[in-house]
C-alpha cells in the first residue's frame, strides 16, 4: 500500500511541476539573456518557452523578444526527476 501511495504522490507532484509557468511582458531593449535569468529564476532551472521566442545556444541565450508581447515560460519534470536519481 506504502509503494502505491508513494508513487500516486510522485505523480502528481512531476505532473504540478511540469504545469508550473509564468506569464509575462518586456519593455523595449529587454533581452533574452534577461528573460531566461527570470525563467529560471520563476520555474527552475529547467524550463521551455511556449513560442520560439528565445533559444539556448553556446555562449547564452539568444532570441529576439518584443517589447509589450506576452511571454510564457514553463517548467518541465527534468529537475524534479533528476533530484529523485
């Protein structure tokens, strides 16, 4: 019974981990760099934006938002899932 609860509780938290975003908007001369520290900083360390606004390349985080243009950015399970290993 212990081993059932145990995973319907694992489940249900990496479910409410991956469903974690955050919503927001930039002013003009905002960069990507700033919005992936945010991101992070909002829903951890691992984490997607819903539109291809800013991609993770070598060097940093580059993209090319606009200003007043809302953003989405969502936490995925890989961080909850590797604390678990």
């Amino acid at each position: 019974m212990f081993a059932f609860l145990s995973l319907l509780f694992f489940a249900a938290t990496a479910t409410a981990t991956a469903n974690t975003c955050t919503t927001f908007q930039v002013a003009a001369g905002t960069g990507c760099a700033w919005m992936c520290s945010y991101c992070a900083a909002k829903v951890g360390p691992s984490y997607y934006f819903t539109t291809d606004v800013c991609t993770y390349e070598a060097g940093g985080c580059v993209g090319n938002p606009q200003a007043g243009a809302e953003y989405t950015c969502c936490a995925t399970n890989a961080g909850f899932l590797d604390y678990y290993k």
